[in-house]
C-alpha cells in the first residue's frame, strides 16, 4: 500500500522486572514458556513440575510423579500436554487439566537433559545423558521409541525442534541438524562442549552456546559463522541462550549471574543486565520475557 | 440272576419274588376316584389336567395369566444385560415339583456310591495290608477299609465280563505243572529279582498232586507290588517298629530288628497261621491278663534298651578286632563266607542269587620297557603310492624329501615303516573318500613346480628329470606366470570338473551376500552338472547389461574352477558347520565422521563452514517422518539411521576412522566397484603415506579425503582408504645398504620395463604399489604370508617399523602382456637369504573401458602362482579367493587403469573449486612431515630433508606430475642414497 511501514522501533533492552515467582521448589532447573507465553513451567529439584501464570503470577498445578530432580519440560502446541524429563531416566507425558501422567517413557540409560514437543504434540524428543536423542511417539501406545538418534559420541545437552527440523548439541563439541524431509545430517563442529542450540526465529541460523565461553550464530544451511558472541562466563554449567523474539539480540546466560545481551549485527561489548542468580533464559515473541530461575549454589 | 438255596431243587425261579401274603391281613380296598386328590406342599388341592397338557401344575395357579396378570409387561430390553446373561439350563424351565422329592430332578443329598459290606478281596486286603506297614502311621488303612465303596472300577467290571473271577490272577490260564519241575527251574533261574514266594501257594499244593491233565487252571493272584515312594529319611528296607512287637511286649527276650523285613508281623500279615500263637485283642500292661488269656505272661513287662540296635550294620566279631586294620581272617571271612544275618536281610522283592557272579579278573598292566618315552614322533609321510595323479619324477622327489625331513633309523623296520595307507589295506579298510593327500588338490603345473623346487633345493638327492613336461614348467618357472587357459579352455575344464557331480554335495557358495547372483550361479552350476555346454550363458541374466554379463561371466567361471567338485570331495572329510558364523564383521556406520584434528584447527581459525560442517545421509524413520507430516525422503530404504556396512571385525580400519569415498563416482560406474580395495587411494593419502610408511598408519586419519565436499559436488571417481603396504623384514638389524642395493637393480629392471612401455604402464603411484619380492623361492613361508588378507597387511604395516629405504627398494612387478620377464627372480640372489621383503604387486584391474579405477594386489611370486591365478577376485568374492590371472587382463587393465587415472585426476583438478581448502590439505601436509622428522629419528637427516623435500614438491603439483617423473625422481633419491 501507500503507506510506509511505521518504522521499527529500535528494540530496547528489558527495562524492568516484570515479576519474580518464588517457586519453592529448591533450585529450579529450567523455566519454560508455554506456546502462547501466557503460562510458566518450572522445573523443579524437588521432583516436582509447576505450571504458573504468568500475567497474575499464580500457581496453578503441580506436577509430581517424578523419582528425582525435574531438569527440562514442554508444553504441546494446544497447552492440552506436558512433556517432561528428569533424572531419574525417564520422561512423562502429563495431561496439563487433571495433573495425571498419561505416559511415563522409559528407555533412556542416564538422566535426560532436554525434551521437546514436535510442532503437533505428536512426537516427543528427548536428548540425554546417554548421548542419544529418543523420539517417542504420543499417538500409539508403544513404549518404544520411534526412533533413536544415536550419533552423538557424548551426552546431549540440548534439543530444538522446529518443523521439520532437529537441532540437537552435545557435550562432544557438535550441534547435529538432523533434516528429515531431506534424510540428512548436518553435523557442525565447536569443538567446545555445547551447552544450549537453538533456532533463529526465522530459522535460518542456528545459535550455540559452548563452555568455551562463546555464543556462536552459525549459518544453517551452510555452517559458515555469522557471528560470535564472546564476553559472558560460560566454563562450567549448562547455561540456556536465546535469540530474542525478533531476532534482534541475543541473549545468553552468565555464570557471574547476569545476562547478557548482545545486538545481533553489531557485535560489539555486549549489554547485560543483571537477573538474580540467574541460570536459565527464554524469550517470547512479543514481548521480552526473562525468565530467571533461581538456582541454588551447587546446583 | 438268584439261585433258590431251598430244599427243592426242581425250580428254577426267575426274578424278584413277591412278598408272601399273610394270612390275617385285610384286603386293602381300592381308593375312591374321588378321594384320590392331590394337594401341594401348602395342602391346596391340584387340579390334574392331563398327562400331557401340564400335569397338576398347568399355567399360573390353574389359570393362563401370569404373575404380572394379563397384561404382558413393558419389554425390557436384555441388550445391555447381554454379559451377564447366562445359558439357559432346563432347571430354569422346571418348576418347584421337578426338584421335589419325586420330581424328575430331586434336589436332595444322595449318596453318590453305594456301599455295602461286600465279600472281601482278599487280594486287595493283602497289599493293603503291606501298604499299612509301609505307611507312616501303621495301620493307616483301616478307616479306608471300613467305607470301601462297593462299586468295583471299570477295569475290575471288565474282568469279570471276561470271565474273571475274584480270587484268580490274571492271563491266560495254564496247566499246572508238576511242582518239583517249577522247583528246578526256579533254582536255575535267579538271577535278578523274584517275588517272594506267596504263603498262599504253600496251601495249594496239595491239590496239585491230584490235578487232571486236561484241565487248565487260572493263573495265581499276585500280590501285587508296592511301589510307593518312599517319604521319610530312613534309609532302604526301613520297616517301623512293629506296634504289635512293641507294645504287646512280645518276645521280651526277642531282638527287634528294624530293617528286618521278614518279621514274625510281617508273616502274619501274610495269612500264616502257624505263627500266631496268640489271639488278638486289647492286651498289655494296662489291661492286665484276661480270662481269655491263656499263658500267664509278665504283665509288667519292661523293655530294654538291649533289645535295639544302637549301631548300624550287623554285629562284629566279638573280640573287638575289626575295622580296615583287622587280622585277615575278619575281612576275608566277611567276604566269602554269607552269615545267616545277613541273609535275613534281604530286602524286599529280593531273593538271594544262587550262583555268586563271575568275578572279573583284573589283568596287572604290561611293564614298560626301560626305554619308553611316552611321547608319540609323527613322521610325515607321503603315499607315493596313492598319489594317482602324481609324476613319477615327483614321488620320487617326495621319498627324498621324506628322508630329508626325519632321520631315519636303518633298523627300525617292520610295522614301523608302514604308513597308514598300507596299514589300511591290510586291515582291508575302506579307502578314505576325497583326495588322499594335499599333492591331489594341485594341479599338474604347480605339482611340477614344486617338485621342480625340491629338485633345485637339494640337488644332490635330485634325481633326473627328463619329462619334457617338466621342462615346460621350469620355463614356467622363469617366467614366473603360469601358462594362461583362455576363458573358453577354462570352460571346457569346469565343464569337465562338473559334469555329473553329485548336485546333494554342499558346494560353497561364494556370492552369498547377494542372494540373486547365488541364485544365478547355482543355476549355472546345475547346468555344469547336467553337462550343458553353454550352460554359462544361459544362467546369466539378460537384462544386466553386457559388461555386466561379461563380468558376471568371469567370476561365476573363476568361482567354479576354485569350487569344483575335487575340492567339494576335500570337503566331504569334514563336516561343515551347523551355524555360520559371520561374526568376523561389524557393523560400521558408512560414513564415518572426518578428522578432528582438522577440524579443531579450523575453529582455531574460526573458519567454520565447509570445514567444520559434515554431511551425511540420515533415514528417519517412516513414522518419524509420518508424525512429522513430510514425506519419506528415502522412500524405500529398510534403514534406519546413518546407514551401515559391514566391515571385517578386526580391520585396523575400523579403528583408524579414515574415510572411504562415501559419493559413488560417475554413473556409467558399475556398481561392483563400490566394494573399493583399500589400495585404491586418493593421491593425498598416497603421499602421506609415501614419507613413512609407520607413520602412515598412525597419520591415516589425518590424511582422510576432504570430506567437506559438498554431495553436489561431483564425487572424485575412486578414494580408497589408504595405501598399506606389506613388507616384511625378517631382520630386524639390516642392513640398509643391502636393501639399497637390491633396490637399485630392481629400479635398473623397472626402467627396462618402463622403456618397454611407455604408455601402456598404470600411473603407478609408487606409494600404493607393488611390492614385488625378492628372493621368494627360499621362503615360501613368506610368500604363502603374503597371499594373506589384505587387512592382515594392513594391520601389519602398523607393526613393521619401516626404513624409508625399503619402500624404495620397491619392484613394480606389474605384469604386462609384452614383458615376459618379471622382476622377482633376479633379485632374489643379491639379497641373500636374510633380506625377505615379501611385497605385493599392485596390478590394476579393470574389466571395462570405464574408469574402474580399483587397484588390487597381488603378488608376483612365481612359485605360488596358483594363488597368482586371481588376484582380481579378492575384490569381488573377498579374501577367500586366490588371485586371477590371466596376464592378458592385466596388461588391458594397467593401460586402460593409467588412463583412467589421467583422467581422474584432471577431473579431479576441477572440483577442487575452494582454494582455501587446497591451501589447507598443504598445511596439512607440512605438518605432517615436521610430524614424521619427529619420529623418524634415526633416520638420516639427508634422506629426510631430501624425501620431505620431493614430497613438498609433489604435493605442490601433484596433479601435474606424470608418473614417470615421480619414477625418476625416485631414482634419483635412490640413488643418493647409495652413494
């Protein structure tokens, strides 16, 4: 039309704390959005999973039926499941209205680190401590997996989904791009352990944040590096990173406890904020939301 | 059936009699119709409507309603009911009345049996009886006695239909003999285990005596024998104690014996009477002597511990002498001699046995001779007799050879000297089937070579060899190449081998992994059986193509030569394994993930991309790909995953993750040729290993094929996994100069050669060839080593600490159709017996004009030519075959192999379209020759900078270099170093 598009704020950086939720639940070891950004899930080392409002900052539910520390979950596209993994090996498929387990998946040989709806609810991907990614099927009563990714040499730290797409990184230094509409494998070495992957909103790059202290925007078709992100402290602890909901920054966890936040294009000194202790970070379109879960010491 | 035991015996009455009338009774007078009333159980009169028609009970209280009145009621659906709802039985359908007393289904508690106090069985009795004595409680049947159902079993009713009587045995009855004759044979015959003889029979005897002739008698009744388990922890022939010993108090004086079973209890217990003195009856200590009490017995009767056994076994001798120490007489006496203790223990179903058993003597082993050595010499020895096949010249050669091996003793003769052949036919055994020596497997040429080898090893045992044959084969041997049969003779032959081979015996099956071309090759094969002299193209499959066919052609002609039915006749010495064990290989992922090190160097750099990112072909599963609504991108794969090849378990290349070429090379390639040789290198690889071989193996990895091409790119025809090249050194101390020398005259033969051909000779990489030996004919151990499995050289090579200098001294024996001279001979005299550089040549094969670049190996060892014979097949059928050779093919495949390789190198110029890559492997390279000069010690550093130096240069321009230059370079560094 005639009209120019009003031009695009520059973005600002989170100005305020929205709100801090005291999840008394011990350290909390991931916090995720649900698909609309309107809900939390918190997961806890108490062995407990908790779904919170995000708008009143209520509880809602409880999840438990976990045998130890709650380490990552998802929400399915219609808010209708949860998915969740935890160390004690297995994963649970919970029905998010009644707090029952519809599903407890078991197969893995270690604790597992991450867990991912497909974009239907209709699969669920779960990276663990054995180096193998499981795909569980929800729609048939199989307790088998699909499918066993297999390929990692270590363990799996981190897991994305996007489509038709699976980013997995792990702890031997590679993030795998496992393309199932074209059968391929694209496999990308760091060669730092990789602590968190996931995909650029437009999902054409991949970002991947290793102990090496360096957050790496990584072409996705072709690997090539678009950017570093250097600055922050990431030696030891699995660390969450993400791009923000319009691509424009990137955001990365700290173990000084801040996080920091780098412009995508111009990478230069990174912005940070500091977020109390935090350990764990996710964006929603929209608007920018942090999420800090509140870690004890040695978690 | 009733027999009136009355006085009169004239009737015979048939039935139930009626009772007898009495006299003073009243005639009963009959019942009024209109008394006869029928009332139910609450006193209302029933109303009779007729037999058929209901009975008294018609309808709902003499009417046709129902309970609910005359309206039906609301149908209530039994849908839902549908489970629970139960078959109808008829007693749903009865009334009240049928289960009354006089119903047609009382409801009452009845006896099922009937029980009556029968006549007793006497039989049964008996072995109920014993039965007590063997029960836990004694005397335990007796309440099973006191309701004994009078009903017999079917089997007893069924007796008695045919005539059997209680009180009889069973079977056919018999004549009686006379007793003494019975006795006779009874007294002969007891050897095993006799019933013991039934009191009963005693009775009998005496109407024996007076038994007609004619008439047969029923069998005696048996006791039958207890055969219940035994439950408790005594041990065999346990009786109890007897409660009518015990307790009775019979026999104060008498010695109860526990395992004693023919007890004064157990006599009685069998119906004899003379025993029983005293009547039975409540009687003891308690009760007191009764009136009917005739003897007047110790009423307080006390036992005493006397009376029992306190030890096991019978009593010992008196005098307290015995035991294993014992004076002889004890322990012989107990021997010989049967003591009436110890026949009074026979056990149950026992008797004794009449004649003692034949004692077995026991022969004393044959003394030794004073020298013995129990250990067994074998002695080879050769049947020159049997070998059928065999020259006369060469069975004489193998007696000679015979007395070569083993010191023979001039005064052993005799039996010694036998052989098991001859022994054999003394015995007048069956020849074993199959060949009977190793000799018959050979073939005529290579049992002349052979025996030609033999005669030039010991001459002075060597006898004349005048068959112009022989003469031929030395020829032969000169050349090094065995006299090639053209395709058609060598169908013809396997015609011959086959016809009418038995089609039962297992053959081998060597295209087992690719079920249709076994398929095809067990058609040809029947055919070769029924003599079909075309049988070859008849089995091939029309619709491969023609090169296909060809190639097909060769393999299934060189299979049968090798698997014929005279090696099959080897094989029915042996028995074949039940389960095929196919565990020498592993699954590998196809694509194994490139270098490390390059990579770690790369992110140094921060060059992510090309470097850093790999590709493979991945399968998702088809319901992964199904629950994540895209389509199949391997639409009929059956894999899952990375796909997988099978590789040799122990391959060091499992280990060395090097990479082989994963893109197939250009399409009109064939398919056969992605099972590569690991010689067919890629000419980095080659390089790399050309600087030392040692660190080749270790520097494999590295040295891998950029794998970062991209699958569009055009895949470089032919990468093989690495050059390995085997060498042996049987000194570890050699001299260098020595080999430096060899290796000259071998470079001086190649140059011939190479002036030879020109353009007809293979762009020999020196690095992935032909290690042709040098002085084979002393070591044919090596030589046979050398025929090994190409991954046992390869894992070898690791182990072999490689001077530089011997890869030089490398021959290319290549064989061509022109060269009639190969170069192993030669050398063999100047390095001497010590130096053994077995080494293989590698000759490339290939059948078509399309670049089929693989190289394969084979050896140029003139006295195993029979393995020479198929060097090409190790490709295709794997170790097992020995190589191919007609030397025809190979000239054809080295020329068609250099073109090939021209072009593949040009072809190869092109793809590399990254500079930064190619800059890249340079660095690589450099790295690794500062790597190698670390290692490389004690080489001289002249030779290191030099050989580094050539290689720097290679690598520089290593697409441009021909390979003559490369040959002259190396002569010239050959060179250098021998001065």
């Amino acid at each position: 039309m005639a009209f120019p598009q009003p031009k695009p704020q520059a973005p600002q950086l989170p100005q305020h704390l929205l709100r801090t939720i005291d999840c008394q639940q011990g350290a909390v070891r991931a916090v995720r959005f649900n698909a609309d950004g309107n809900y939390v899930l918190s997961c806890g080392s108490d062995k407990s999973l908790k779904l919170w409002s995000v708008s009143q900052g209520t509880f809602l539910k409880t999840y438990s039926g976990h045998g130890y520390e709650v380490l990552d979950a998802d929400g399915s596209y219609d808010n209708s499941q949860i998915c969740s993994c935890s160390s004690d090996k297995s994963v649970i498929l919970w029905d998010v209205a009644t707090g029952q387990v519809t599903r407890k998946l078991r197969g893995h040989a270690g604790k597992v680190n991450c867990v991912q709806f497909n974009e239907e609810a209709t699969v669920i991907l779960s990276g663990s401590i054995d180096g193998t990614v499981r795909c569980w099927d929800t729609r048939s009563r199989r307790f088998e997996p699909i499918q066993v990714l297999d390929e990692a040499r270590d363990s799996i730290s981190s897991l994305k989904v996007a489509q038709h797409e699976l980013l997995t990184g792990s702890v031997d230094g590679r993030v795998r791009r496992y393309d199932l509409r074209m059968g391929q494998l694209h496999v990308d070495f760091v060669n730092s352990p990789i602590t968190c992957v996931c995909f650029s909103q437009d999902g054409q790059c991949t970002l991947s944040s290793s102990l090496d202290s360096t957050v790496r925007l990584l072409d996705k078709s072709t690997g090539e590096m678009l950017g570093e992100f250097t600055g922050h402290k990431m030696k030891g602890y699995k660390l969450d990173c993400c791009l923000s909901s319009k691509d424009t920054h990137v955001l990365s966890c700290s173990e000084d406890g801040f996080v920091y936040c780098w412009d995508l294009v111009e990478v230069c000194s990174p912005l940070c904020f500091k977020v109390l202790n935090t350990r764990l970070i996710n964006t929603f379109p929209g608007e920018i939301q942090l999420c800090g879960g509140v870690a004890n010491a040695n978690s | 059936m009733a027999r009136d035991d009355d006085g009169d015996e004239d009737f015979v009455t048939f039935g139930t009699a009626l009772e007898p009338l009495e006299d003073d009774e009243p005639l009963r007078k009959p019942i009024p119709l209109h008394e006869q009333t029928v009332k139910d159980e609450k006193g209302r009169y029933q109303r009779f409507h007729g037999a058929f028609t209901g009975g008294f009970s018609a309808g709902y209280f003499n009417t046709v309603g129902s309970k609910e009145g005359w309206t039906p009621s609301t149908f209530v659906s039994s849908r839902q009911q549908k489970a629970d709802k139960h078959h109808a039985r008829p007693e749903d359908f009865m009334d009240e009345e049928d289960f009354g007393e006089h119903g047609i289904a009382p409801r009452q508690i009845t006896t099922s049996l009937e029980f009556s106090s029968s006549r007793r069985d006497e039989a049964a009795e008996r072995a109920k009886a014993v039965g007590a004595q063997a029960a836990l409680i004694p005397g335990d049947t007796l309440l099973e006695e006191l309701i004994s159902p009078a009903k017999s079993s079917i089997g007893v009713e069924l007796l008695r239909r045919m005539g059997w009587r209680e009180g009889q045995g069973v079977g056919p009855r018999v004549k009686r003999k006379p007793r003494r004759q019975q006795q006779a044979e009874g007294g002969t015959k007891a050897y095993g285990c006799m019933l013991p003889p039934a009191g009963s029979e005693d009775s009998e005897d005496e109407y024996e005596e007076f038994a007609p002739d004619n008439v047969t008698f029923a069998p005696k009744d048996v006791t039958p024998v207890d055969f219940s388990p035994r439950l408790g922890v005594q041990g065999l022939g346990y009786r109890g104690l007897d409660p009518g010993l015990a307790l009775l108090g019979r026999g104060a004086d008498e010695h109860i014996d526990l395992f004693r079973p023919q007890s004064e209890s157990r006599s009685r217990l069998f119906g004899d009477a003379r025993s029983s003195v005293r009547r039975g009856g409540v009687a003891g200590q308690a009760f007191g002597v009764g009136a009917l009490e005739d003897d007047d017995e110790d009423v307080y009767h006390r036992d005493s511990m006397s009376r029992y056994d306190t030890v096991l076994g019978g009593e010992e001798p008196g005098d307290g002498l015995f035991g294993w120490t014992a004076p002889q007489q004890y322990t012989k006496k107990k021997d010989k001699s049967k003591d009436a203790s110890y026949l009074g223990k026979i056990l149950e179903g026992f008797t004794l046995a009449q004649n003692p058993p034949e004692e077995k003597v026991i022969f004393p082993p044959p003394a030794l001779p004073s020298n013995y050595r129990p250990v067994h010499r074998f002695r080879p020895q050769v049947d020159v007799s049997r070998l059928s096949g065999v020259s006369p010249a060469l069975a004489q050669a193998l007696k000679t050879s015979r007395g070569h091996m083993i010191k023979e003793d001039p005064q052993q003769e005799g039996r010694h000297q036998l052989d098991s052949g001859q022994r054999r036919t003394m015995l007048g055994e069956d020849a074993l089937k199959g060949p009977s020596s190793v000799m018959d497997l050979l073939r005529p040429e290579d049992r002349q070579r052979l025996l030609n080898l033999r005669n030039s090893t010991n001459p002075t045992t060597c006898t004349p060899v005048s068959t112009d044959k022989s003469q031929v084969a030395k020829q032969d041997l000169l050349v090094g190449v065995a006299p090639p049969p053209s395709g058609l003779q060598q169908q013809q032959k396997v015609l011959a081998a086959w016809r009418g081979s038995n089609a039962s015996t297992q053959t081998f099956k060597p295209f087992e992994k690719t079920p249709s071309k076994q398929a095809r090759y067990d058609l040809y094969l029947d055919r070769l059986r029924q003599g079909d002299t075309d049988a070859l193209e008849q089995s091939l499959d029309q619709t491969m193509t023609e090169w296909e066919r060809s190639r097909e052609r060769e393999e299934f002609v060189r299979a049968s030569v090798l698997y014929r039915p005279s090696s099959s006749s080897l094989s029915s010495r042996f028995t074949s394994a039940k389960h095929k064990e196919d565990e020498d290989s592993v699954e590998v992922n196809r694509d194994e993930e490139g270098d490390v090190d390059d990579k770690q160097n790369a992110v140094k750099m921060k060059m992510f991309g090309k470097l850093t990112r790999e590709t493979f072909e991945w399968h998702p599963d088809k319901l992964l790909c199904k629950r994540f609504n895209v389509p199949d991108p391997h639409p009929g794969s059956g894999v899952v995953g990375l796909p997988k090849v099978k590789r040799d378990k122990f391959s060091v290349f499992n280990f060395l993750s090097v990479m082989e070429s994963r893109e197939m090379a250009a399409p009109p390639k064939p398919p056969e040729s992605g099972k590569k040789s690991r010689w067919d290198v890629s000419q980095q690889e080659t390089k790399g290993t050309s600087e030392d071989p040692q660190s080749a193996a270790q520097t494999q990895p590295e040295t891998k094929s950029d794998h970062s091409s991209d699958p569009g790119l055009p895949a470089s025809s032919s990468r093989g996994t690495s050059a390995a090249s085997r060498t042996q050194e049987k000194l570890a101390d050699l001299q260098s100069s020595e080999k430096k020398t060899a290796g000259d005259e071998e470079e001086q033969q190649e140059e011939d050669e190479e002036q030879e051909e020109e353009e007809s000779r293979p762009s020999m990489d020196l690095f992935k060839a032909i290690f042709a030996s040098s002085s084979d004919e002393k070591s044919s151990s090596s030589s046979e080593e050398s025929n090994d499995e190409e991954d046992r050289k390869d894992k070898e090579e690791g182990k072999t600490d490689l001077q530089p200098a011997n890869l030089f001294t490398i021959t290319t024996s290549s064989v061509t159709t022109s060269s009639v001279t190969t170069s192993s001979v030669t050398t063999s005299s100047v390095t001497a017996s010590s130096v053994t550089t077995s080494s293989v040549t590698t000759s490339s094969v290939t059948t078509s004009s399309v670049t089929t670049s693989s190289a394969i190996t084979s050896n140029s060892h003139t006295g195993a030519a029979s393995y020479q014979k198929s060097a090409q097949e190790e490709l295709e059928f794997g170790p097992k075959l020995p190589p191919p050779s007609t030397p025809a093919d190979r000239g054809g495949a080295a020329q068609i192999c250099s073109q090939s390789r021209e072009e593949f190198s040009r072809k190869k110029e092109k793809k590399h379209k990254s500079r930064k890559q190619n800059k890249h492997k340079k660095d690589k390279k450099k790295k690794k020759c500062k790597k190698h000069k670390h290692k490389q010690e004690k080489k001289s550093k002249k030779d290191e900078s030099d050989s580094s130096e050539d290689m720097d240069k290679d690598d520089d321009d290593d697409d441009q270099v021909s390979t003559a230059e490369l040959l002259k370079r190396l002569k010239n560094i050959q060179s250098h170093r021998t001065r």
